[in-house]
C-alpha cells in the first residue's frame, strides 16, 4: 500500500465558469492557469504521482512549454493512469475542494461521477467535500480556489 497527497492552487478572475472535476461549472469566475486550471484533476493527479514516487505533474507539463498551454486536465489525468497501469490499483481518493464561491454542493455528485469515470474507479470510492475559507485570505475573497486530494494505491 502506497499513499500520496496532492495540492494545486489558482488564481481567479472574472469569467463565465470554472471547470472542477472535469466538468464546466458555470459562474462568475475563471481559473488562472497554463492548463485549464482545473485544481481538483491536478491535486488528484499528483496524489497519484505521489503515491507512485512518481515525480509531480510539473515535471510531466511543465508551465513554460507551448505545447501544454490551455490543455484539458482529463489529459493530463490519463497521462498519470498510464504511468502506473500495470503496477498499481486506486483504493480511494479522499478530496478538498475550497472555494467561496459559487456553492458546488448541487453538482456534489455531478463531479464525482465525472471523476470515477476519469480514473475507471467506482464513486464509492471517492470523497469530494466543498470548504470555503470562511472570507479569510485570497481564497475568502475569491481571487484564488485551492483542491488537495489524498490518494491510497496497492500493488498490482
């Protein structure tokens, strides 16, 4: 058994939606990112990584390469998957989502279907919990959101 936490944070601005879990959340912000800014794929993706001592997702697509500009997070995910297929299995993932707006507790499960279906893994085995910051610092005033996951592997 083999366990990995993972951690992203960004920035946010105005915009039309935020996309969490690998679904567009509609909305009054957007997510500041080389990628898609997708904070909950990444922080699941490198509790993987890290569970597998893998390195982190930096060093997969790195934030400075053209190549990976405003790429889809689903990639970068299944990137992870393929580096461990073979080796090890998903037990769970336990997940953070914090924000302050807007309140994703209505598409809870929305987003958890989306991820057990990235990781080919059953939704019983994913937690997804929504914390704001209770107003306090840049997540409290929502100029940024974070995402950690934790992640638990067995060899294969």
């Amino acid at each position: 058994m083999r366990i990995g936490f993972g951690k992203d944070i960004h920035k946010l601005e105005k915009g039309t939606g935020l996309v969490i879990g690998g679904i567009l959340i509609p909305c009054e912000f957007r997510s500041v990112a080389h990628s898609d800014g997708d904070a909950l794929i990444h922080a699941i993706s490198d509790a993987i990584l890290g569970a597998a001592a893998l390195n982190d997702i930096g060093y997969y697509f790195p934030d400075n390469d053209k190549n990976t500009e405003n790429m889809d997070s689903k990639i970068i995910l299944s990137t992870v998957l393929n580096l461990i297929n073979g080796q090890y299995n998903i037990c769970n993932i336990d997940c953070v989502v914090t924000l302050e707006k807007p309140k994703l507790s209505n598409v809870r499960n929305e987003i958890i279907q989306s991820v057990g279906k990235l990781l080919n893994l059953d939704t019983k085995k994913i937690s997804i919990k929504f914390k704001t910051n209770e107003g306090l610092g840049d997540i409290g005033k929502s100029k940024a959101y974070e995402a950690e996951a934790i992640c638990l592997l067995e060899d294969k």
